[in-house]
C-alpha cells in the first residue's frame, strides 16, 4: 500500500466523484485539503512543493520550471477557458470602450503573471496589435514565484485598494477578471463580439487556452511512481463519469501528444511577455512525463 498523498484541486464536475472518493485507484490513497479560492495553493506548490499533488497555473508552472523547481506536471488539463469576455470595462465612466482605446490605457489584472492575463496579453498582442507594453498594467498581489520582478511598466495599486472598486471608481479603465467575474448593469466587455472572436481563436488555434494543470513535487513521483501512474489514470477516470456531452471538461486535452500544440503556444506568450527567465522547450517541459508514464500517456 502507497503512503497517502495530500492532494489539493478544485472541486469541478470532473473532480466531484475523486474528492468524494466514489472513484478511486486501486493502492492510491489521497487525502484531499480544501484551498479556497484555489490560487492560494498555488504560490506553497511552486515555491516551496509543499503539497504531493496539486492543481497549478499553466504560467506559474512553466514559471516554475524555468526556475528548475522540481515539479513534474502531469499530462492532466483541470481547467481551460476561452478568455476574451473576462477583459471588461465601466461604461459609466469608458463609455463605449474597445479594444482600440486600450494602447495607453489603465488596465487592471490581480497578478501581472496570473494566467488569464497572460493569455489575453498574449490575444490582444498577437490578434488585435496591441503589445504588452503598451498598456498601463495595474496589479494587485505578486506572482506565485519569489524570484520574478514584474516589468518596468507595470506598477503596483496603492495599498487598500482592490481593482473592482477602483473599476467602478473611474481609476482604472478596464480590468481582467477570471472566475470572479463581476455581474453589474454598468460592467461589459471590451471585446464586444468576444463569443464569436474566441469561436474564431479557438478554430485558428485547435484547442481552448489552458488555464490550470496537474502538478506533483519530483521527490514524491519518484519515491512513488506507481502513484504517478495510478493519479493519471484517476483523474481520466473523473473526466469519463461527467455524463454531459457538453460539459466542460470535454474540451480538456489530455496526453503528451495533444498537449503539444497548446504548451508551444503557452510558451511563446510567457516568452513574448518576459515571463520566463530562460527559454524552455515543449520536450523539456513533457519529459518528466514521458519517462514516469510512457505510452500510458500519449
């Protein structure tokens, strides 16, 4: 019998039936913490690994390796979001703003590395024209890594403040919001076509930007790889008994092979955005997963 694991994930409709331990594997035993909201775990993982299995940030993972923290990211997606409705504006005080008027603009994002910052940086950079650099970034709290400083042109918000309020204050012109989303009558996107320009991203780019991953501390996966392979086969499990066709996790990849294409694009918008301190490779980053669960994976 494998020593028990602590394991921390978001409760999500395909990790409902793990945490309620209805699915399980035979030998593999978890015990599960509640993190809420789940970023707070995120920083103690990538930092100091101080949980055996985690939920992890796609950006603070590959922050995290770069770093050569020792993580292994399993080939498992737990979250992915099409991302250009979470850009949003006050139109009480930016009436009628769009994409155009964000070039020196005060745009507000809890962490200049948070990963849906990240991608929309990336949308606006690569879809609208719009460099990182050109925007006034606002943030709220650090990135998840103690040794990466933010650019020279993000400042941080004068204490107290939080960047809801200093959205309907008038003090920022526009904001990303992730799961927190705001529902407000004065609250609307940037992107006001942004279900039919993700329809468009998603169809250009093959799959829908990814938000969290699976992650376990190095040390534990080789003092235990059976574990390894019995988590990954878990957590398809968990997937598999989601009895919606429609349901959210069915356009999760997993697997070496279909992760591919979304980590090379990951990659190249943490890159751009001079979030990673070195550069690092698509089979860099998947090796670790090859060797500890092989074809099992692809």
């Amino acid at each position: 019998m494998s020593t028990p694991l602590n394991a921390v994930v978001k409760r999500y409709a395909h990790t409902e039936k793990l945490i309620s331990g209805e699915l399980s594997e035979p030998g593999l035993q978890l015990n599960w913490l509640d993190v809420e909201p789940i970023y707070r775990a995120f920083a103690p993982m990538a930092r100091q690994q101080v949980y055996d299995v985690s939920e992890l940030a796609i950006a603070t993972l590959l922050q995290a390796k770069a770093y050569d923290k020792p993580l292994l990211m399993l080939p498992v997606v737990l979250a992915a979001r099409l991302q250009q409705g979470c850009l949003i504006y006050n139109r009480r005080h930016r009436p009628g703003l769009s994409v155009k008027d964000l070039v020196g603009a005060r745009v507000g994002v809890r962490a200049y590395t948070q990963t849906t910052g990240m991608w929309l940086r990336g949308i606006l950079d690569e879809t609208y024209g719009i460099a990182p650099e050109q925007i006034r970034w606002t943030t709220f709290e650090g990135g998840h890594l103690e040794e990466y400083q933010d650019p020279a042109f993000v400042e941080h918000a004068p204490a107290g403040k939080g960047m809801l309020q200093m959205l309907m204050d008038g003090e920022l012109d526009a904001a990303i919001f992730g799961n927190d989303l705001p529902k407000h009558e004065d609250i609307l996107p940037v992107i006001a076509d942004h279900a039919e320009a993700d329809r468009r991203w998603q169809a250009e780019h093959g799959f829908v930007p990814i938000n969290h991953v699976l992650t376990m501390p190095l040390a534990v996966a080789r003092a235990q790889p059976d574990s390894v392979r019995a988590i990954y086969r878990l957590f398809k499990q968990g997937k598999a008994a989601v009895a919606d066709p429609a349901a959210v996790h069915k356009r999760l990849p997993d697997g070496i092979d279909a992760l591919r294409g979304p980590l090379a694009k990951t990659l190249a918008f943490c890159e751009r955005q001079g979030l990673m301190p070195r550069a690092l490779s698509v089979d860099e980053l998947l090796a670790d997963s090859i060797e500890f669960l092989g074809d099992e994976a692809r």
